[in-house]
C-alpha cells in the first residue's frame, strides 16, 4: 500500500529524528487530584471549558522560560546551540490523515486562555486538513497527550529539529501516599524525551519536575502566568 505524501513526509521526519538525535527519556508519576479540583474551579468560576492539555500546556511554556536549553535545536554543522526566543508550542494531533504536530507560534505571550484557544484552533485545522502555510513548521517543543490514547507512558520519538518532547498519561484514580497513609488519588505519568546534546539529564529531570510540581500544586505557578 503506497504512502501518500503526508505519510512519507512524517516517515522521512520520523527516520531523521532516529538517525539524528542521541535521546534520552526521563519520566515521574504525578499526582493529578489538585489539577483536577482547580480545573473544575476554573470553570465553575468562569463559565468556560478547560481541557488538561491546554493547563499542562500552560505550565510546559513556564517550565521553558525556566529551563531555555530545551527549548532549543542543535546545529551539528556549527555545533552550537541554537537558543529560542519564542516559544512555539507544537501539540501532536492524530488525525484520518496520520499524526500531524500543528504548532502555536509565540505561546510565551499568551494567556490560559489564549493559548486553550489557540491549541483548539490548531487541533480543528489539523482534523479539516486546512491549515495556514505556517501551522506546521517553527516548532521549539511539542506536548503530546497520548493519554487520550488510553495509554500512560512512552518514548516519543522527539519533532527534529526541536530537543524534547513531554508526553502526558491518562489520568487514572490509583493507590497512594498522602501524609503517611492510603488514599485514592488521580495520578497520570509525564515523560520527557529529550536531546542529550542540548543539555543533561539533571536540567531535563529539573524541567520535568516543575512540571509535575505545577500540576499538583497549581497554584504554585501562579506567578509565573
């Protein structure tokens, strides 16, 4: 069965990440109860809807203004590193045509809110297959929610040229340790793919853990919004 062009298009894109970029993947479960409970105060508050993709998004941009390296790309023929000043935020979308990463140029400037919405038109464009010339390039980190899969972990295959990737697991309720005892708490697992050229295992562990920190405690990130 031939491919069509966006299947050998993310076939070449898929080949060229493997063959070029030395990865390395680091993971932490969470405990997702209190982003739970402050979505749902978000929205009885305002009268709107908020999916976890677009709070987590949220936290992934603060998270990169903290830890630049991973928002990044390496130049093999200069060997530098090539700093982003934006950040453009790529969200991996399975669509009928294959997986599509349509990406958000400048979340850094944007609001909760503005980003949900930008995240949403970019996910309905991806779906239409109708999409601004620029939608799909100038990636510096994608967020892929594979949890709506109905899986909790894997080792993505980082978006070359960009050097990470955070992945989120569903959201399942699980056995766990709150102050000493058992309680049943929703938990979902991050993982984070990343270059190891662009920077080591403790500022990616750092990254990943501010952004666990951020969905367990939401209300910590509020001075980084």
């Amino acid at each position: 069965m031939p491919l069509d062009r966006t299947a050998r298009a993310a076939a070449a894109q898929f080949s060229r990440s493997r063959r070029e970029i030395p990865e390395a993947t680091v993971w932490v479960d969470a405990d997702a109860t209190g982003l739970v409970e402050a979505r749902r105060e978000l929205e009885r508050a305002t009268g709107e809807r908020f999916g976890i993709t677009a709070l987590v998004a949220r936290f992934v941009v603060a998270g990169l203004r903290r830890h630049p390296s991973l928002n990044a790309s390496f130049d093999a023929e200069r060997s530098e590193l090539v700093l982003h000043g934006a950040i453009n935020l790529g969200a991996a979308t399975q669509t009928a045509r294959g997986l599509m990463v349509p990406v958000v140029h400048g979340a850094e400037a944007m609001s909760l809110r503005a980003l949900r919405d930008a995240l949403a038109e970019r996910a309905a464009q991806a779906k239409a297959g109708a999409f601004p010339p620029a939608a799909l390039t100038g990636g510096t980190f994608t967020l892929n929610n594979y949890g709506a899969l109905g899986v909790d972990g894997s080792a993505a295959i980082i978006n070359h040229p960009e050097a990470a990737m955070l992945g989120i697991g569903r959201f399942v309720e699980r056995a766990w340790v709150v102050d000493g005892a058992l309680a049943v708490r929703t938990v979902t697992e991050l993982t984070l793919s990343f270059d190891h050229r662009v920077c080591d295992g403790a500022d990616a562990a750092a990254f990943l853990t501010f952004v666990a920190s951020c969905i367990e405690r939401p209300v910590s990130v509020l001075a980084e919004l």
